[in-house]
C-alpha cells in the first residue's frame, strides 16, 4: 500500500442556522460556550472546533488523521452532535452543510471579528471581501499526509489528474441568494473569481505539475508574493503558503496535501464516502503506469466544463467523453483499489455518479415540490431536510 494513503484528515465546514434557515453569526458565542472564551480553536474531544472567516460558519477538523473510514465518520459525527446539543439548547439554532448557503445576501454576511481580524483587514485591502467567494463558501477539506519530498512531488501530480472530475461527484451548490446558479458548483465559479486582484493565488485552480518542492514554491507562494509586491499587499500576507488558493496544496508546515476543491456535503457520512473514493482511487492511479497524466492545458479545460455542467460535461480523456464516464473509470480503479472499509462507502459515490451529484438532486427536489408551491418554500424545504441529514448522519438518496 502507498505510504501516504494510510490516513486521512478530515476539514468540515457548517453553518449555523435557525428554523428559518437564516445564517446566524454567533460561532463566537458558540466558542465560549465551548470554551469559556472566545479563541480561534478549540479542543472538542479528538476534534477541534473553530472558526472561519465568515461569523456564522463552524470549522470541525481532526486532531489527529484517521486511518479506519469508520472511525473518521463516528469520531467527527460525535463532535457534530456535540455542537448540535449546544446550540439546541441555548440557541434554537441548528448546522446546515453543503457548498453554499442558498438564502444568504452577501449584504448580511459577518465577518469574524476577534482574533485574526488583522490579517482579514489586510486581505480586504488588496480583494473584495464582500464577495460569494469570501463569504459564502463551505468546503470539505481532505488532508493527505506525506513521508518525504519524493512521495509529495507523486501524489500531488496524481491528485493533478484526478482533481478536475471531482466536482462532478461533490458539487452541492446549485442555489444561492434564492436563486439557481449557472454552474452546477456555484461555490467552485465563486472561488475561482475571489481573488482575480492577484490571481496567481488561486491560478486555474487545478495545480501545475511540480517537480520538487522548490519547483512548487517558484510556481505558487513566489509567484504570488511577488504579485502581492506589486499592489503594495500588507507584510503579513507575504511568503505564506496557506494563501494559496489552488484546488490542492502542499501544507509543507504539516506535511500533508490539502484538497480543497470538494464542496461540503450533506453530512459526514457522504464526506468519508469521498474521502475513501479518492484515497482508494489514488492508490491505484499510483500503483499504475497505465493511468493518462493529461496535460495541465486539457486538465483546465476539463475542469471549467466540470464546473458548469457537472457530470454531463463534454471533457476530452481517453476513458470518455463525458465526466460521467470518466467518473465511471475513477470508480473502477477505487474499487478496485480500496480497503475492506473503503468499500462499504463507495456505493454511496456509485449513487452521486448514477443518480445525480447533491447539486442535481436538490434542484431535482426543489423542481418537484415548486409545482405544488412556489420556489421559495420549495427551496426550504429540501435545504430543511438536508439540515435533518447532517443531524441523522444520513444521505440524501437520489
């Protein structure tokens, strides 16, 4: 087995919301609830629970990586639960997941005012942070531990290749502001476009292939910072590698590499499912001479047409001409690649690649029940019955 894919360290994000939807920016007295004070993170048994740059949105991460599928999902669920029981009681307030909140005006968005708010203001001297992609945007954040130098360079060149069809599988943001999108990964076009003062930051979001370490560092945290130079950007967002915004990056501060390019799903259980497929799809790719290493040029193409059509784009690859066909083909390889444990959850992505992403399904849903009502009712409902699946740890069937 592949070093590196032993583990995996899970990143959610959630947002607070009431019984009507409405995003609540008390993640600060939710951390002192917590905590007893306001910090940026706090201990919550064998997680961590902080905060993000918008005030109503909750981080829940590992402290530790997994290496049992079953153990990530009934460890973050506890934590989960554990915070739901909080806010119950002391808020009415409950967690929403998925990529984007659908009924949130950027106008009424917060942000996170204690702790950190001086690198928020710095950020907001250079970009526009009153912008879906600052401020309404949940991802579920996958961390790839690495032993050495020569196992990064490898793994981050596969995630390359396996990157672009991704969102066919993740996508959950088909509605925001109360109205449907023109991407089927709304959250992933936001992103995309939040920093275009310095885009050097995010690139093309899929990364380029590196060679070494230094080679990654000349192609993104060099290349930025001297960019950030240019428009006289505050010092403390200078030569930092956690600013890079591409879909994966290599957090050399932990070795590990960090997906990022996966929109937050409907409850844990259909984030580990993810995580298995691409863990179990990575080691095979890796165990393979087999696998087309596309170039960067086509993997772009690929991915922007992903971005807006989901799993019916047209995408040049030689296992199909549909994202749904090589989703097929990454299907293949993970289960055939994948743990005991692996395999219980890969149905659930068979499911998301027959049936529909979260992004198909809900407006599917919303489609069917605004013909008995109108688009705004219809909308809560089916987003009111995705907030019961994070609280059940259900998924959403198609």
């Amino acid at each position: 087995m592949y070093g590196t894919l032993e583990v995996l360290g899970p990143e959610h994000e959630f947002s607070i919301i009431d019984e009507k939807l409405t995003p609540l920016p008390i993640v600060d007295k939710v951390m002192r609830d917590v905590h007893g004070r306001i910090v940026n993170c706090a201990s919550l048994g064998a997680c961590s629970f902080g905060k993000e740059l918008q005030a109503h949105v909750a981080e829940f991460k590992a402290n530790k990586p997994f290496s049992s599928p079953v153990a990530f999902e009934e460890t973050m669920q506890w934590a989960v639960e554990a915070i739901l029981s909080i806010l119950d009681k002391r808020y009415n307030a409950r967690l929403l997941g998925l990529g984007m909140h659908p009924l949130l005006r950027i106008a009424d968005a917060r942000v996170w005012s204690h702790r950190d708010r001086g690198i928020y203001a710095a950020l907001s001297r250079i970009f526009n942070l009153n912008h879906h992609g600052w401020l309404n945007i949940q991802s579920f954040q996958l961390n790839l531990p690495y032993k050495n130098e020569a196992e990064a360079v490898r793994l981050y060149n596969a995630l390359t290749n396996v990157l672009p069809y991704l969102p066919a599988v993740a996508a959950s943001s088909p509605i925001y502001e109360s109205k449907i999108g023109r991407y089927v990964d709304n959250r992933l076009h936001f992103y995309l476009t939040n920093q275009l003062e310095v885009p050097s930051i995010t690139g093309c979001l899929i990364p380029e292939y590196v060679s070494s370490f230094e080679d990654y560092e000349k192609l993104t945290v060099q290349q930025y910072s001297e960019d950030l130079t240019k428009v006289k950007a505050p010092r403390c967002l200078l030569n930092k590698e956690w600013l890079n915004s591409r879909g994966a990056v290599i957090r050399l501060d932990r070795k590990a590499i960090e997906i990022r390019i996966l929109d937050e799903q409907e409850s844990v259980k259909s984030d580990v499912a993810l995580s298995c497929f691409i863990r179990a799809t990575l080691r095979g790719v890796l165990a393979s001479d087999e696998y087309p290493y596309l170039s960067h040029e086509v993997l772009v193409h690929n991915f922007n047409r992903v971005m807006r059509k989901g799993l019916e784009a047209k995408v040049q690859h030689p296992s199909g001409r549909t994202a749904k066909q090589v989703c097929r083909h990454l299907l293949k390889i993970a289960s055939k690649n994948a743990t005991s444990e692996e395999k219980h959850y890969l149905p659930i992505i068979s499911r998301r690649i027959e049936g529909g992403n979260l992004s198909d399904v809900i407006l599917k849903r919303v489609a069917n029940k605004s013909k008995r009502t109108d688009f705004e009712e219809a909308t809560f409902a089916v987003y009111s019955m995705l907030a019961d699946c994070l609280e059940k740890n259900h998924v959403c069937v198609n």
